[in-house]
C-alpha cells in the first residue's frame, strides 16, 4: 500500500529460507538449535565485554543485557509474533534508559507522527500534518516553548524520525516498501537508538527487505561478527582519543602535523564503531541490514571514499537528493551530461552539510554554522565532483572475474591511488575537525620544521596504508547499501547452514573478545611492562583526554560555541547534559576585572552555579564564611588560593573541603596552643598559577596568614600558557616582567594566531611556573608565611600518565614548599559517587569530603607540618619564626 | 513502430555494459542474471550513462527511485523494467 490506512502485517515478516528456517528451530532439532546455541553463547561474550568496558556507559551495558534475552527469546516466537516482541524490546529499553513517563512521551509522539503519515487523506495534506508535527517538536527543542520535564525526549524523538520519516515517506510516495503497523514501529522504535543518537539512516525500503532474507543464524552470526567488530573499534577510538590525539597548539614539526592529521581522521573510528554495534544489534533481532562502513581507510578515489565511509548516509543522499535532481536536470533543456551531474553532486553535498546541521539541531538543540564545516563538504563536493567526471570520461577498470585479474601494476597503482587519497581526506579532516580556519592554517606554519624521526613516522604510516589498500582495498561493490537485498537473495539461493563459516565468523569474535578481556593485572601483563599495563587498564573506562577535559572545564566559565562540534567524546557528553546546564555562574556575585584575572568575587554579593546551589560571597571577597581583616589573637590563620574545585563549585560554602578541615581543625584543637584556626578560601574558579601569585599579592597579605595552602591541578602548564596567550591577544598587560620577556622572546603579539602563540610558548611553560612558585614561595617566607603546595586531583579526570603532574612536584619542591599530595582522596570509590555529574568533573558533597579526609590525614602524616599546626611544640607566636626558616632549599630569584 | 520485446533489450542493454564498462571480457560472462550493482559493474557515474542511454535507445523515462537495486542489478530486471514501461 502506498499510504492511507496501514496493514496489520505481523503474519508475513518472514519469508524465504528464513520463514524456513525459523520454523526448523521452533520444530526443536538439535542440529539447528547448536548453531543458534553457538552464536548466543558469541552475544553473551560480547555482553560482558561491553559491560568491563563501560562502552557508550552504563545504559547501553542494561540494553545490551536486555538485547541478550531479548534475542533468545524472540529467535523461539513464532514468526507473527516476531515484530511485535522487537518493537516490546525497544520500548522496554526506552523505559530502562528514560524512565517510563518518558518512554511513554516518546512513543505516543511518535505514534502521532507516524499516524500522521497513514491519515486517509492526500499525500500533500499528510505531509502538512507531518511537517505541522515537526515544528512543534523543533519549538520544544530549540527552548522556545518549554517541555519541563520531558525535555528529553527531543533529541530520541530527533534521533529517530528526523530522518527515517523523510524516508519512510519517500517509500511511501514511491511504493517503495511493504507498509504495516509493527513494521512501522519496529522502523522507527529500533532499541539501539536510545543510546545511541547519531544512529544510521536505515532505509525503509532496505529494513523491509532485508528482514530475514537468509537462514535466521547466519543474519545472527553476522550480527554478533558487526558488534565484535563495532567493540574493538571503540576499544581502539578510546587508544587513540586517550594517548595519541593532540592539541592543534602542540603541533611543532612536519611530524607532529602529519600525527594530528591522522589521529583526527582515526576519530572516526567512534562514529564507524557505533553504528557497527547498532546494525550488528538489528542482526539479532532478523534486520539482516547490510554493512554501514567498508574499510573506510583504504578508499582509492573520492569516490570510493564516499562509497565506502557512512554507506547509509551515501545511499540515502543518492535517494532523495543526487537521482531525483540529477533527472530532472538531464531533462532540462541547456544543461549538458556534466553539468547536471556537477549540479547534483553540488546539490547533495549542500543538503549533506545542511542535514548534518540539522541532525546537530535534534541532538543538541543548537544550530551548527561553522566554516571549517562548509569548507570541508563544499570541497569534498568539489573534489567528488572532479573524480566523477573524471570517471565519466575515463571508465574506471571493471571485471566479471573474481578478484578482477589483477597484476602488479594495478596492485601498484591501487597502492599509491590509495596512499594519495588517504593523505587527501586527512588534510580535509584536520580542516574540518579545526576550531576554525585560522587555526587550520596556523597548524600548517608550525609544521615547516622536519625533526629526524618525521619521515620514518610518515613513510611508515604511508607505507603501510600504500600496502593494505593493495591488498584489502580492492574489494568490489558488495558491501554496499543498494547491495543488500541482491546479496540476501544470492546468500538464499545458497542451501542450508555452513558449519565452517559459521565456526570462523564466531572464532573471529570469540578471539576479539579473549584479546579485549586479557587481565591486565596478570603477572604475565603487569611485569612485562606496567605502562602497557596502564594503557590496558585505562581504556576500560570512558574518560576524556587531557585536551578535553582542559575543554570542558573551560567551558564551564566560557561560552565556548560548538566546542564539540567534531569530538565525538565531548559530543556524547554535551548531549548527555540536561538544557541549561552549560551555563556558566550567574548572578552580581562574580565580575569581570578587564585584568589579567579577567573575573572576581563581588564582595556581599551571591550568584547561582548551573546546578542551582547559591555561591554567597563574603564581605571581603572570598567564596567562605565571614572573616575580619585584622587575624584574632591565637588565630592560626591558613589562606588557600586555588581554582573552582577548591571555590567549592556547586556545592555549599559549608560543604567545602576548606571548610571541613577548618571545622575540623576546631573540634580537634585539644592543644590550647591556638584558640581557633581560620582557613580562608581566596580560590575563584579558573585561576591558574599566575592568578594565584596575583591574588596571593593583592588580597592575601593583607590578611597576614601563617599558612599558604597553593592548591594546585593538572592543569598548571596549561593554564600558564592559556591565561598568557589571551591576555596578550586581547591586549591586556601582563602582570609579571619575566612574562613579558618570555611573550616577547618568543615574538608572541596580539596579532599572532592563539595556536602558533600556544605551541611557542609551550616548550617555556616549565620554566614559567617554576618562576611562579618561586615567587610565591619567596613572598611567603619574606613574611613569615608557610608555604604549603597541595595538589588536588579532580574525579574521573586525572590524566592516565602522571608525566607532567610529577613536574609541577618537582617545581614546588625546588622553590622550597611543602608538599601534600591529595591523589589518592579519590580511592576506593566510583568516579560517579564523587563527582557532579558525567560531564562536569567538579568534586560534590562527597568529593569535597573526601577531599577534606585526604587532607587532614596527609597533615597529620606530615612530619613537619603536623608538628607546625596540630603539635604542641610551637607556641602561636613563634609560629611565623618558625615558617621564616626554610623547609628545604632556598628560593632562586 | 513496434515495441522492441524484453530479449532485444537485454541484448541492447549486454552491448552497452560490454562496450562502456567491460571492454575486453567475455561477453558469455555476463548473462542475464550475473549482478551489477552489487558487483561494482554499475555505480552512479555507470547508472546514470544506462539511464541516458536507455532513454536514448529505447526513448523509456525512469524515475529517480527507479535506480534502485531491485531494479538495476540484472540485465534481467532492467529489461523487464523497460519492456514494461513501452507496453
């Protein structure tokens, strides 16, 4: 039926050799239930392995669970029954992930808007209602009418029809597909969707087709083979996001460039890994769907590429836009053969970069405009266009034999063809990955210098691309979208099942899995190597990199636009990240200075973090309770200047690890020595070292403290370089002469471009932030303070090396400060426990008094300073003469 | 004129296939049933010449959505597709 009133189609999903087979196993022979037995036992496995790695989180762990009872089950059910039992799965995981209420929101919208497209009315007025529909879910979506608290909805609902109804309709239009009320539900309620919102655009017409067309435990084993394949590709995106991606300031040679390129492109292996995980899902349940991605790395032309990268999305463009324009066009008079496929291959790839707008839209709720994002498609359009042409003219080598009667020279030329176009698309990719197109280019001007070890790197990589494009790239057609119901009917025409094939595919998976579970604490692991150890055990868990966590945080203070726009980790996240949580403080409490600083306290003002929780300020500046200028005889007074975790970002001014340790220290001072102790919070939330030396100078002397707690993070390069680039390129004076002579040395002006002005004054970062700590501890001593250096870790968000953090040890230790180090507050318990949320790192309530535990402890197990501040031995007005004598080494000036 | 039956056009259809995109193979090779579309023979660039030259030939108009593999991946269906369209 082409629309109108649907069918109830339940009794005829399954035909073929499939609608055979189904009815074989519910006859119960032991033959046929092994090989099922065989390919359960492979999803159990891969279960697991989704669960020890905590792969897309702990939602799609729970829906991968119910995926594993969900197959069985339905394997058994009688044919009729099939489709309805999937589409119960999908809804039942829409409960799991959402919540019932929710759940239920999403599939009664849905339901109107599939009921929409079967009025018994004209297509034209369907479409109305349908388009009517859609403009009412895009003002929720957008904020412009609030949903409350089913605000979540949107981006499913997005994720599911904004595209599969373009299609569905299409098919309708066109009769492209049997149309049936389960199997609508079943197109548009898929369970893999809830967790996964960048989902494939599955065709209507391909979905209905390929529904077991071929005996139900091959399409399962395919299945299991695609989900083992979608995992260790995830596994391997997480080696790369974690140790190899850089930051575009961090690119210094031709070397460092090439690296950037590639690990840029090798992101994708999170967009190509997903939806292998999500097809590989629909296998189980009969979607015997065709591949989404074909050796993607290894394409030989664009057009190829094209073919091969997101097949789903090539296919659909062809669909909807390249065919249908390109006909009319031909049909025009005035525009050539070549002209009208210039202007379709044009027009597809104008719609390609609108539709990924507006998928960005239904995902984020924002419009994506970006230009290295219409650079990217507009060349891509470009170069795809010329390769056609090219291929139009020149005939492409076609063969009807297998393999194709290939010789070295085509192997050759495969290679080289294939090296060329892989170094194409990760110039394109780094472009279109780039925050903009200055940074692009500011990249290229680093990479002038050729350090020794670049053209091994290089002609390694490029060799080894050259090599497996000869080998593995010259696989025809068969993967490919439209090949999918042709493969089914060739793959039918076959005669039952395939023990050998079977037992390899499943072999595949059985090994990929033993690889991915090797215990990384086994003695055979740990003692060969504790760093490959580490590496191990770090991608068993989903954690930012430092480049992006450095993001995330800072977005948190700035309004960074589409930060994530081509980070798939931070994309997950943000989406993850309930409406108006990215908002940064609010209120009269917090200022700009248009100085170094850039922000401050109001004093006896308040403002709101983006969870809601007040932060009071006291009269004098400081995010803690009230204190007066003039330090109360037999006070010990412990200053602490520190960033937002230490400001006590979203939790309570009472709820600070600051505070619990200066409650504490009251409770406990059994000593008599001092009659109270007073530890004041002069931390705001993104100050680095040098805003703290600032602070330190401007606010804390005045207080006249006995004590410095310098709380420190694992960002002290990083903010050093990043404060000093943006003051210099806004044109504010830099606090400090030695950073002048640095910014200065180094040719660093307003007008030179943040990345090059990054990645100069990296190499210089040490030195500046021994300069910093050495003053600070200088300034302390003059004036009889303690100074005291703590560094205090952030939960889930440390760096899996502790390469740099050990630096800034060694820093503080050479300036002469005492050391706590708070790493282990965190231990023994879950990330999830101690932190605000997944996409905010900042310590909780239970962070903070973790925190607080840590540092307590470490006071007392600190010889010096338990003997200095809990002790009995010093009386309070010897304190000061105490701290004047120095703890280690002398300050160098 | 008479409408050419759905044998003459799958022979048109083998000469165009050999003569555009298998120079050089044997033409016993490819037969009526041996796939297009999923075997790499046919991909936009070729799909859009046979849609040219189909019209061209035979003077047939298809329609966008009748690029799909259903149709175009035998010289069978194609045939069949066409012969239906001039009846």
């Amino acid at each position: 039926m082409g629309g109108g009133v649907m069918a109830a189609d339940s009794k005829v999903p399954i035909s073929g050799p499939g609608r055979a087979a189904a009815e074989a196993f519910r006859a119960g022979g032991a033959a046929d239930f092994l090989p099922f037995l065989w390919v359960t036992g492979q999803v159990a496995l891969l279960t697991w392995v989704v669960d020890v790695y905590e792969i897309e989180q702990a939602a799609f762990g729970h829906v991968m669970q119910l995926t594993l009872v969900g197959f069985v089950v339905h394997h058994f059910l009688p044919p009729a029954l099939k489709l309805p039992f999937f589409v119960l799965i999908s809804v039942l995981a829409l409960g799991l992930v959402l919540g019932a209420v929710n759940a239920a929101w999403v599939v009664a919208v849905g339901l109107a808007l599939i009921g929409a497209c079967h009025l018994p009315i004209s297509f034209g007025k369907r479409i109305a209602m349908v388009v009517t529909l859609g403009a009412t879910m895009v003002a929720f979506q957008a904020g412009w009418v609030s949903s409350g608290k089913i605000s979540v909805i949107w981006p499913i609902l997005g994720s599911m029809f904004c595209f599969r109804l373009v299609v569905y309709l299409y098919d309708m239009r066109t009769q492209g597909g049997a149309f049936g009320f389960w199997r609508s539900l079943a197109y548009f309620f898929m369970s893999p969707n809830v967790c996964f919102l960048l989902f494939p655009v599955v065709d209507y017409k391909t979905f209905c087709k390929t529904y077991y067309n071929d005996e139900p435990v091959r399409v399962y084993q395919s299945g299991a083979t695609w989900i083992s394949r979608g995992v260790v590709q995830l596994v391997l995106y997480r080696f790369v996001y974690q140790f190899l991606v850089m930051d575009p300031s961090e690119v210094a040679s031709a070397g460092d460039l090439f690296r950037y390129m590639v690990t840029t492109l090798l992101l994708y292996l999170k967009v190509s890994g997903t939806f292998h995980v999500i097809v590989g899902m629909l296998h189980l349940f009969g979607f015997n769907l065709p591949e989404t991605h074909h050796r993607w790395l290894l394409a030989s032309s664009f057009v190829d590429y094209w073919q091969r990268i997101n097949i789903y999305w090539k296919e659909f463009m062809a669909k909807l836009v390249f065919y249908p324009v390109n006909f009319r066009l031909s049909q025009r008079e005035g525009i050539s053969e070549k002209g009208a496929l210039v202007l379709s291959v044009g027009i597809s790839f104008f719609f390609t970069w609108l539709l990924h707008s507006y998928q960005w839209f239904w995902i984020r709720g924002t419009y994506l405009l970006a230009a290295p994002d219409m650079a990217f498609w507009g060349i891509l359009g470009l170069l795809l266009a010329v390769n056609m042409l090219w291929q139009q003219k020149f005939v492409r080598k076609r063969s009807l034999k297998k393999g194709g009667g290939w010789s070295w020279k085509s192997d050759l030329s495969l290679g080289l063809r294939t090296v060329l176009t892989f170094m194409a698309i990760c110039v394109l990719w780094s472009l279109w990955g780039a925050e903009s197109i200055g940074e692009w280019l500011a990249m290229w001007a680093q990479a002038v210098r050729v350090e020794p070890g670049d053209v091994g790197l290089i002609g390694g990589v490029l060799l080894a691309v050259g090599l497996a494009g000869a080998m593995l790239g010259r696989s025809q057609r068969e993967w490919t979208y439209q090949g999918a119901a042709g493969k089914g009917v060739a793959k039918a025409a076959a005669t039952g099942l395939n023990w050998r094939q079977l037992g390899w595919a499943g072999a595949g998976v059985l090994a990929s899995c033993a690889v991915l579970m090797t215990p990384v604490k086994t003695r055979l692991v740990y003692h060969a190597s504790p760093q490959v150890a580490s590496v191990l055990k770090s991608l068993r868990t989903s954690r930012l990199n430092v480049r992006d966590a450095a993001i995330l945080e800072h977005g948190y203070y700035e309004d960074l636009t589409h930060a994530e726009r081509f980070n798939p980790q931070l994309f997950e996240l943000y989406s993850k990240m309930p409406a108006g949580m990215d908002v940064r403080i609010k209120g009269e409490g917090i200022r700009p200075t248009h100085d170094f600083r850039r922000r401050e306290l109001v004093p006896a003002q308040s403002a709101v973090f983006s969870n809601g929780i007040e932060l009071k300020v006291s009269a004098h500046g400081l995010r803690d309770r009230e204190y007066d200028l003039h330090k109360p005889a037999g006070t010990l007074r412990i200053a602490v200047v520190g960033a937002s975790e230490v400001m006590g970002w979203g939790v309570e001014n009472h709820e600070t690890f600051e505070n619990l340790l200066e409650d504490w220290l009251n409770t406990h001072n059994t000593t008599d020595r001092y009659s109270r102790y007073e530890v004041m919070n002069f931390a705001v939330s993104g100050y680095g070292a040098i805003e703290k030396l600032i602070v330190l100078e401007q606010r804390v002397l005045d207080f006249d403290p006995d004590v410095l707690f310098y709380m420190a993070n694992k960002k002290e390069y990083q903010l050093v370089i990043d404060r000093i680039v943006e003051a210099v390129r806004a044109g504010v004076s830099l606090p400090y002469d030695f950073l002048e002579t640095i910014t200065a040395e180094e040719g660093i002006d307003r007008d030179t471009h943040k990345v090059l002005a990054k990645g100069r004054l990296r190499p210089r970062a040490p030195e500046m932030l021994g300069l910093v700590y050495n003053r600070v501890a200088s300034l302390c001593r003059d004036r009889g303070i303690q100074p005291v250096w703590v560094y205090v870790p952030q939960p889930g968000a440390e760096p899996p090396n502790r390469r740099d953090i050990n630096k800034f040890f060694g820093h503080a230790e050479e300036a002469g400060f005492d050391i706590l180090d708070l790493s282990d507050a965190f231990a023994g318990a879950s990330t999830d426990e101690l932190r605000m949320a997944e996409w905010d790192s900042h310590p909780n309530v239970a962070g903070h008094r973790a925190l607080a535990e840590c540092l307590k402890r470490k006071l007392q197990e600190h010889p010096r300073l338990s003997h200095l501040l809990l002790g009995d031995g010093v009386p309070i007005d010897r304190v000061g003469q105490v701290f004047k004598e120095p703890s280690r080494v002398q300050t160098k000036e | 004129m008479v409408a050419p039956n759905q044998d003459e056009i799958a022979r048109g259809i083998k000469e165009f296939i050999l003569r555009e995109f298998l120079p050089g193979e044997n033409p016993d090779e490819l037969t009526a049933t041996t796939p297009l579309v999923t075997a790499g023979i046919l991909d936009s660039v070729g799909t859009l010449k046979l849609v040219m030259y189909i019209e061209e030939k035979w003077g047939a108009r298809l329609s966008a959505h009748e690029t799909d593999v259903e149709y175009m991946n035998t010289i069978g269906n194609i045939a069949k597709l066409i012969s239906n369209k001039l009846k």
